[in-house]
C-alpha cells in the first residue's frame, strides 16, 4: 500500500500577482529561483509548457557534475492566478515519489499571498518534511527574485552587451 503526505506553504510576496506568475511559469524567472542555493537552474534546461497537459521540467546543476531533473505535467492553468502541476506521474508512480502540486496566487493591495499545497503519493511523512524544507528554500529565493526584481534597462546583466550599431543608429548623411 502506498503512502500519502500532504502539506501548506502560504508565503506574502512585497510584489504584484503578475510578477510572482510570471517567475513561476517564464524560463527566464524561473531558472533565477527554482532549486536550492547550492544549485543552478540554467535557463537552457529548463522546459515549461504553460498549457494544461503541457510538460516542465527543469535540471539543476551542482558542483562536480551532478545534475538531478525535476519534471512532471500541467494539470491547470489559469493565469495568473492558479496552476496545477505534477512532480513525476501521481496517476502511475511505480515505486517512486510522485505528486501534485497546486499554486493559488491572491493579489491584496500590490502584494500577493501564495498557496502552495502538495500532495505526494508513494511518500512517507519524513520525506514530505524534508520535500517542504526545500520549497521554503525556493520561495526565500523567489521572494528575493520578484521583490527586487533587476532593471529591465540593464540588460547586460543577463546577456551580453550587443555592437554599438544596434543600440543607436547613425545619424543620416548629408543633412
């Protein structure tokens, strides 16, 4: 027989509904909080389909190598407040760990209050503990992305600084 667990995380977020949307459902959000300190989330690995039956996935990558991939399906979207999402295949888990994860975003005044709920199949109350411990992880960073979001001006932060031809055109000859 297998076992259930289940928890909440409610989190407030000093930043409008779109923006804590948008950091859980673009790439470009996404690989800037979705995984440990420790680890990255390159935005080249990582997949979010925003559709229902749509797939994620995203790899984070540590020190010597070691690379572990997250994935599951969309299960619900509804931009932008509610997305439901599995972790691997709840509906067919085999031996492994398995869930569905549902985000409820509310905005209050500029601020928005975070649901998140998961439910695991095939997984035991310690595991869900520590499952827990590494989504409270994620959201201080989440917080840290979409409370102190960097200037969309400044795009040599995030990618390289393009020829001066293409950020200001030359004046036209002979007037």
């Amino acid at each position: 027989m297998s076992q259930t667990a289940e928890y909440t995380v409610t989190r407030t977020f000093d930043a409008p509904r779109r923006r804590v949307w948008d950091a859980w459902t673009e790439p470009e959000g996404f690989a800037r909080w979705f995984g440990p300190r420790t680890m990255a989330t390159p935005l080249g690995r990582i997949t979010l389909d925003t559709r229902p039956g749509g797939v994620w996935r995203a790899t984070l990558v540590g020190e010597e190598g070691f690379e572990v991939t997250l994935d599951g399906r969309y299960r619900e979207v509804s931009a932008p407040g509610r997305l439901v999402f599995t972790t691997g295949d709840p509906d067919a888990p085999g031996d492994g760990p398995a869930s569905v994860v549902t985000v409820d975003l509310t905005e209050t005044g500029g601020r928005t209050e975070m649901r998140f709920h998961q439910y695991g199949v095939n997984t035991d109350q310690e595991h869900a503990e520590q499952a827990k411990a590494g989504w409270i992880e994620f959201f201080e960073r989440l917080a840290e992305h979409v409370e102190h979001p960097e200037p969309a001006e400044h795009p040599e932060r995030t990618q390289p600084a393009e020829p001066a031809e293409h950020t200001a055109p030359a004046a036209p000859a002979g007037r």
